[in-house]
C-alpha cells in the first residue's frame, strides 16, 4: 500500500519544515481574516469560505454510502456487548464510554483483569474519518481496528477469532440480526461481519458543534474571544497539524518537531517500522470534544488542557504562548465540544 509510506505520514525535519512554511502562508491569510471580522463586508468571502480551505464541517456521516440500518443496530449492540471479552466484563464502550465522549477519562485504560495498557484511549466519536486508526495509524479504518482490542491479551483477551465466532454463536438471538445486517449470506456470524457492523455503527458517531454551525455561516454561533481564539491557532502554526473537519486526524507527524517531547519511553510509530525518521511520530489527534477528552496525548500524561497547549506551543511550533494567546485558544477549542447523539448512542437491549 503506497499510502503507508505516502505524505501524510510525515517524520520530524519535513514536518519542522512543513509548519514553518505553513505559519507564513496562515499569517498572509490571518490579514484577511482579520479584516473581514473587524469590519464586516469588507471581505465578500463568507466565514465558511474564508475557513473552508483549512477548516471544514463535520459530515453527517463518515465513510461513502451509509450502510443499512440492520448493520448499524448490530453494531450498536456488539459495541455495548462485554460478552465480546473473556470474562464477559469489558465491552468497547468500557474504554470508550458514549456518554462521557468516547473515552473513559484514564491516564490509561484497565482492560481484562483490571491490566493497564500503555496508551490513553482515544475518542471513538469522529474517529471515523481519520487518515487512520491507533496513536500510531497502524491500521486504516475503524472495521479493521474493531479486530484489535476483542484479541488483544490486556484488553478483551479473546482467545482467537473462533472463539469469538463460538461465544456470538452461543448467544440465542445473534443469528437473526446478523442474518438481517448481512443478508444473503449463509452462515453471516464471522469475525470479519462482527468488525463490519461494529465500524458501520463507529461512522455515525459524529459530534457536530457550535463551530460547526459558524462555518456554516452562522456567525453569531461564535463568541469574540472564540474567534480570537481561532485567530491565535491559525496564526501560530497550529492548523499546520490540526486540520480539516476534525481538526487533526488526517496526517502523522512527530511529537517534538520543533524541540525534543518531554517524554519518549514510547517511540510511536517507530516501534512499528523500524525507522528512526519515525521516531516519536504519532497521529495528530483531533481536537474535537478536545475539553472533554483528557488527560491527554498517547500517553496520558497531561491533565489540564492549558498545559497541553503551552506544550505544543514549546515543543511543536518553539514559541512560548502567552497566558492570553492560550486563553483565548482553550476558548474557541471549547467551541469543538459538540453534542452526543443521544438516540444514535442509546445503549441497546441485547440479545
Ligand atoms: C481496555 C480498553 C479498551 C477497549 C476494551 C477497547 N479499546 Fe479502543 N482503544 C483503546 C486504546 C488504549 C486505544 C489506543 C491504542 C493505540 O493507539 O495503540 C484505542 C483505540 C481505538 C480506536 C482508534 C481511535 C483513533 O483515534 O485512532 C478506535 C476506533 C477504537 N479504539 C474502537 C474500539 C472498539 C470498536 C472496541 C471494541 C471492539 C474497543 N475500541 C475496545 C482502549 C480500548
Ligand atoms: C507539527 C505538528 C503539530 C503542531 C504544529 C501542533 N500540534 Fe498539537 N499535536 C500534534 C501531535 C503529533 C499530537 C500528539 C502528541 C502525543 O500524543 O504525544 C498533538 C496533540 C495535541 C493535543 C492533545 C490532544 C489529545 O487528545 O491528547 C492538543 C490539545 C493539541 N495538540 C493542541 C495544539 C495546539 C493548540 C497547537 C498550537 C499551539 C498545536 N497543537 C500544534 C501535532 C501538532
């Protein structure tokens, strides 16, 4: 696969680089932005234009066609299902909790037996959409990441994919909704069927906010300090990383870029690859629901967001922010916090 050694995985020096070019290009562009904000009509381009290139809104949907509403429902359902674990005690939404924004609020998570993993766990709300899955992106969509944590030994701790094949196949009443979710096909209760629905169920967990309404066009939908704020994330260098509808999750870059990460126990993706230009290379995280996520980075290291920002100031773009620059960037990232689609979420009767 080309794409895994293609441009968005992007190690230390080009993204050093890359965010130097990209501070001078945003800072022709933020005159623009400022103007159209202080005096309005100035610009002809509406906020949606003037943000859209960098920015954009969340889709209704992450992935091309919907699939159908059988295969959502049953992945709803595995997704509550702790059956899906050993011991029958630890179901995705235990790591990744809906109603507490996809996460479970851990430095890092406790999966079979109460074991700690080493990475904190990333939101499964607009998740969908990224370039890849995992700190690292070791794996390209949510229909193959679902395979991972129902074998992994400290998470669910599955035996093997049979055995997780024998457990749905035990549960009286899986047949039917696997045979409607996959129809036409004989014998639909398959590992493979299992991550298919989980991840369908995944690509509606989408998150809309204020900030969306705002680049819709709805102007009022931001506050001045939020707008500043924004100003400020443009204008620093932020968006060289964080990007794109969900303000992050589309490139990889290295933690560090600019001055070595504080922490370096885990390399990243060079664990993976074997290559020291991957060194403390990590996905850009999205910073949607950001307020909500902590503690943050792969590590979870990091409870107070404000750090988190004067860090990426320090070690990714070398500036000290200013105590009113990260104000005013916590506050228009508070405007990522969206709404949770309470229906779309409702915990399921299972089978
Ligand atoms: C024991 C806790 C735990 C359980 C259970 C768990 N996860 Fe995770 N999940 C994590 C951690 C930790 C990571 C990050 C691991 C890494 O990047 O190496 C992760 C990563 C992810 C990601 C990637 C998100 C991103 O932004 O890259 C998705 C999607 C996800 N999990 C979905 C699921 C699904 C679906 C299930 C159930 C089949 C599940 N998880 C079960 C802890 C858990
Ligand atoms: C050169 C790319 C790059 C730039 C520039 C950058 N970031 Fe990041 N950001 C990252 C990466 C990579 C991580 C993940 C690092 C890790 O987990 O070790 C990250 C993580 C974060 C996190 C933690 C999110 C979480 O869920 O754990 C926040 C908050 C954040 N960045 C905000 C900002 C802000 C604000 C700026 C500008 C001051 C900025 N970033 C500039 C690449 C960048």
């Amino acid at each position: 696969m080309a794409k895994w050694g293609g441009s968005w995985v992007r190690g230390g020096e080009k993204a050093g680089a890359m965010s130097k070019v990209m501070n001078t290009f945003w800072a022709a562009v933020l005159g623009v932005s400022v103007l159209g904000l202080g005096a309005p009509g100035a610009v002809a381009q509406g906020p949606g234009m003037m943000h859209g290139r960098m920015m954009g809104a969340l889709p209704q949907w992450m992935g091309n066609a919907a699939p159908s509403e059988a295969t959502i429902q049953l992945g709803r359902m595995l997704f509550y299902d702790a059956r899906l674990s050993t011991a029958g005690d630890v179901s995705c939404n235990s790591c990744h909790d809906l109603q507490r924004y996809g996460v479970d609020g851990l430095p890092v998570s406790l999966g079979h037996k109460g074991q700690k993993g080493t990475r904190n766990s990333p939101s499964v709300y607009n998740a969908a959409g990224h370039v890849a899955q995992f700190w690292d992106g070791r794996t390209p969509n949510v229909e193959e990441q679902a395979k991972g944590p129902v074998l992994n030994p400290v998470e669910m701790a599955m035996g093997s994919e049979a055995e997780v094949v024998a457990r749905l196949k035990g549960v009286p009443g899986y047949a039917r909704y696997f045979s409607a979710a996959f129809p036409g096909e004989a014998d639909p209760i398959t590992f493979d069927n299992m991550a298919r629905a989980i991840g369908a169920f995944e690509r509606g967990l989408v998150t809309p906010s204020r900030w969306d309404r705002f680049l819709k066009g709805e102007r009022s939908a931001i506050t001045q300090q939020e707008m500043r704020g924004h100003h400020e994330f443009m204008h620093n260098g932020c968006a060289s990383c964080h990007n794109g509808a969900y303000v992050g999750g589309n490139s990889l870059q290295r933690a560090g870029s600019q001055r070595p990460w504080p922490v370096q126990d885990d390399v990243g993706r060079m664990a993976l690859t074997g290559l020291e230009t991957d060194r403390m290379v990590f996905k850009v995280p999205s910073l949607r629901n950001v307020e909500k996520t902590g503690p943050y980075f792969h590590n979870g290291k990091v409870t107070s967001l404000e750090e988190a920002v004067q860090l990426m100031g320090r070690h990714q773009l070398g500036i000290e922010l200013e105590a009113r620059q990260a104000q005013d960037i916590l506050s228009w990232l508070r405007s990522l916090t969206g709404v949770i689609p309470k229906d779309y979420i409702a915990r399921p009767k299972l089978p």
